[in-house]
C-alpha cells in the first residue's frame, strides 16, 4: 500500500479491507445519484465532506469503484430488440473467443456460464434482423464457435447498476435437510425442473 494510502486510512480510521457501512453507504448514495455532490453525499451519509472525499478516493484507489458512466435506456437511443445468445465455445480457443468477444460493438455483456452454454452475451440491436445478422453472420461463423442459442427479451424487468452487500438479505440457515435442484433443457418429458 502507498504511504498516501495509509495517511489516508488513518484519517479516516479506515483499514483497507472489503467496504464498511459507511463505505457502503457511500456507494449506495452514489448508485441513486452518480453526479451527486461530495456535500450533499456527506449530509447523506452522515459524516464530513472531508470523510466523503477520502473515502471515494479510497474506493476508486482499491478497485471498488471502477469508474463513472451514465446509464442510458437503449430504447431511447435505438435499440429496441435485446437478446441473450449463448454459446459454446470449443475448449482450446478460449483466449482467441475472449478477444473477439470484446471487439464486438454490439455485445453489451458477456458472461462465462456453467451448464449447457459455455458463454452468454446480451446484444443489442435497431431490429431483429440486425440480430440475425450478428448471430448468423458473424458469431456462427466464427471457428471458436460450435453451437448458437438466443432468445429474445420479451421486457426488461430489473436493471440495477450494482448491488451491494447489504441490499441482499441473509439467507437462514436450513432448519432441515434439503435436495438438490437440477435444471435440465425443457423437453416433452420434462418441464425444465427435477
């Protein structure tokens, strides 16, 4: 850690560690309002405007914060058909899949996955067509690609920014022993659960 850093958690009686309430009080107050003023995120939060500024400089410092950007409804600038395409990758060409995946101006998010997909991307697009394009096209014709499946998003129903620890409550322990949920592809024979 930088001396600048440890001046600062000694200001503040912070350690580094994983974010505190006040940390994430912080961040919960920056989630609502991302232009917010170091001031009036202070009288938020409850402490000093001094406290506010060294702890956002903190929380960018350790990687908490990794940036600031507007949120935009794609809608409005566009892109009315979102999609989910999930993909399986052959197993050597990971790296070479990462690089492509990232060059690709139309995925908004790619994920790794467990399961049947080996990938999930969410794409958008002005109209299907463009989505059949891109799938068709460019992800199906790639050699790190050997199987395609998307689905169109019929609505978006929650799109948070982040989360925070303490916005998930904590699950109580079991009170008693409990099965395993297997999810398996829908078929005729199964309705998606076992």
């Amino acid at each position: 850690m930088s001396r600048g850093k440890d001046a600062a958690s000694r200001s503040t009686g912070r350690t580094a560690g994983p974010p505190d309430d006040v940390d994430q009080r912080i961040l919960a107050g920056l989630r609502s309002d991302g232009r917010i003023s170091m001031s009036a995120l202070a009288d938020q939060v409850g402490v000093s405007r001094a406290t506010v500024y060294t702890r956002v400089e903190n929380l960018l410092a350790s990687g908490v914060i990794t940036g600031f950007s507007a949120q935009v409804d794609p809608r409005k600038v566009g892109f009315g058909i979102c999609t989910l395409v999930f993909v399986t990758v052959s197993p050597q060409t990971w790296s070479s899949f990462r690089r492509r995946v990232t060059e690709m101006s139309q995925v908004e998010y790619c994920a790794v996955t467990t399961g049947q997909h080996d990938a999930m991307l969410l794409v958008r697009a002005r109209d299907v067509a463009e989505v059949h394009h891109f799938v068709t096209d460019v992800l199906a014709t790639l050699p790190e690609i050997r199987a395609v499946e998307s689905v169109l998003v019929m609505d978006e129903v929650v799109r948070r920014p982040y989360l925070l620890p303490h916005d998930v409550p904590t699950s109580p322990p079991p009170t008693q022993q409990v099965g395993m949920t297997r999810f398996i592809r829908a078929s005729d024979d199964h309705a998606g659960l076992d």
